[in-house]
C-alpha cells in the first residue's frame, strides 16, 4: 500500500542559524507530536544547508531532500550541483519540476527528463512536479497539461524506475498566494492521473504511487484534502517554515 508523505519545500528561505533553529524544531515536534509512524516526513532546504540539517535532524525518521540538481553528471558547470553529489551528502529525494524552475529558470520536459534519470542512478527518488497554470483551467485544458508533463518526462521510464517517483500536483495558480485549490479539485486531478498511471504501468503501480498535492496547503486545510481517497500527503511551501503548522499538516491524516 502508498506511503503518506509530507514534504517540506523551504525554497531559498533561512540563513545559517535559521535554518538549524527550523530544522531542530521541525526534529523535535516530529518525534513527540508524531504518532503515525507511517506517514513519511521529507524536508527541502536550500543546497548550501543540506549537511548541516542532515546533522541536527534525525535522518531515520526525517527524510533530507534538495530541491533541484543539475542535468548533467559532472563537468565544467560552474554553480551546478549534481545528483551524484547530492547523493554523497546523504539527500534521499530531489524535487523536480516544481513550477517555479520551470517559469523562471526554462526547465524543460528535455532538461527534466536528464534530471530524473539522474537523481534515479544515484539511487535517490524524485518528486515530480506537475500542475496547471490559471489561463490553462479556465480553458479547460488541465487536465491536457499534467498529462502532457507526465507523459513527456516521467511516462518515458521504466516501471521498475516509475515505481520510485512520488508524483507532486501543484495548480500553479495555487501556490504561495493562499488560493488553495478546494478539495474535490484535487482529488479530480489525483484520481486522474492514477487512472493515467493504472494505463500505462497497471493497477499495482497505480495503486502504490504516492501523489503529493501543493499549493497554499496548511493546517486548516490540510485535514479535508488528505482526507480525500487519492491525495497522499502535500509538498508545502510557505507552512514548512513554522514547525508547528508543518507538525499539525503531517498529523492531519485519518487513514
Ligand atoms: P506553498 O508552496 O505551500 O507556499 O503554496 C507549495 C510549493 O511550491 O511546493
């Protein structure tokens, strides 16, 4: 059966002393508020952070993720961080096509591709990204869109590889502006594409990928959208940066 997660993207928030006041926080909460022990809890700092909370945070229970790497393996990249690196520093999941890469810094479904396949070799799993922009609802075409992103990157792998990603839904008319998309939408989007999983890979695959849902999820209404038969857990921006609404969203489950 799917793991419930619960993902916290920091994006480029906290310096140095923060980021171990957040962390230890986040630690400390998870291990005397969290009960279920089923329910997985990844956190994202910036790169520059990642050994440092992967010190302060207990790491069999806390799970280290980065929130991108680069598409190549290694080389004369200046700036770039690779998947290979991020592996010897411990980090267990990279986020991937989060909207915010792909408006601002051009990913593409090529460049993602080479990114997944990646962080995939260095035995790490990758939480793909996908999600609608808020011209592309009000045509009508969402659903085309996250199955054209799907398709196109995540679609290509195998299904020993697909088996590894968590997939993450975030409308991104819904993310960082405190519209969350209401819960019947999300669950709309997540039964579909388990319906486009179950098509391509068969109803076991379908049935144990974890799908993510972000955008503007917090402690109020975290608890109606995981409540929701296919939504498994949330990637959360803007709530992971205060440990105590990351704990109150990671104990919202009632399944
Ligand atoms: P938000 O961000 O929770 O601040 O809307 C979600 C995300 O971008 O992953």
């Amino acid at each position: 059966m799917r793991k419930n997660i619960v993902a916290g993207n920091w994006k480029m928030h906290t310096c140095k002393d923060e980021a171990i006041l957040l962390a230890s926080a986040v630690n400390k909460k998870v291990k005397e508020e969290v009960k279920n022990d089923n329910t997985g809890v990844v956190i994202a700092p910036p790169f520059i952070h990642l050994s440092l909370i992967s010190q302060v945070v207990d790491t069999e229970r806390i799970c280290i993720a980065a929130q991108n790497c680069a598409s190549e393996p290694k080389g004369a990249f200046t700036g770039e961080i690779s998947a290979r690196m991020l592996q010897s520093y411990g980090v267990k999941a990279v986020i991937l096509g989060h909207s915010e890469r792909r408006a601002y810094y051009g990913e593409t479904d090529e460049t993602l591709t080479k990114k997944v396949n990646l962080v995939l070799e260095n035995n790490m799993r990758p939480i793909f990204c996908c999600g609608e922009k808020l011209e592309e609802r009000e045509s009508n075409n969402h659903f085309e869109v996250v199955k054209r992103q799907i398709e196109n990157v995540v679609f290509k792998l195998s299904k020993d590889n697909f088996e590894k990603v968590i997939i993450a839904y975030e409308p991104v008319w819904a993310i960082g502006t405190g519209k969350t998309a209401s819960a019947d939408q999300a669950q709309e989007m997540h039964e579909f594409i388990r319906k486009l999983i179950k098509e391509k890979f068969g109803s076991e695959i379908a049935e144990n990928t974890t799908i993510l849902y972000g955008g503007s999820c917090k402690p109020s209404n975290a608890q109606e959208l995981f409540s929701k038969p296919d939504v498994d857990g949330g990637l959360i921006g803007g709530a992971s940066l205060n440990a105590e609404d990351f704990t109150a969203i990671i104990n919202s489950f009632e399944k």
